[in-house]
C-alpha cells in the first residue's frame, strides 16, 4: 500500500480533438444539450435533448467533465 499516491484511475473515456456519436438525453442550465460516454458528462454547445445519433468533437476534457461540439452532418433521426 502506497500513501499519499492517489492509486485512482485518472484517465478519461473521451479524448480532445476525437469524434463520437452520442445522443443527447438532457438539457443543461446554460440550454447546452448533455450526453454520457463511459459515465462522463459532456456537454454538447448547439444539440437538444431527445437529438439521437449525434456526431460531436470534444473540445476539452476536465476531471468531471466535457465540452464538445457538433460536427457538420450530424442528423437527428427521432
């Protein structure tokens, strides 16, 4: 046993400048559309909740979350 290491898994599940495809399931306080990957929160500038399929780039990465954009083309499909 180590002390005074923090032995938690600090790595992300989403990369700055990489491409997923989510769907959007809430609405944040600022009107952003919020989606999950790997339990991350990431907060999507321009979709809505309920938009399904969508392709987002991540723009930064902090410790409890994400912010990304939509990628041209992406399409709602409900």
């Amino acid at each position: 046993m180590s002390y005074g290491q923090n032995t938690r898994d600090i790595s992300k599940p989403v990369e700055i400048g990489n491409e997923y495809t989510v769907d959007i399931t809430d609405t944040g306080r600022d009107g952003e559309g919020i989606a999950r990957i790997g339990g991350l929160i990431i907060f999507v500038k321009n979709a809505k909740a309920g938009d399904k399929y969508m392709k987002i780039k991540i723009n930064s990465v902090v410790s409890n979350f994400a912010t990304a954009e939509l990628v041209s083309g992406s399409t709602d499909t409900t």
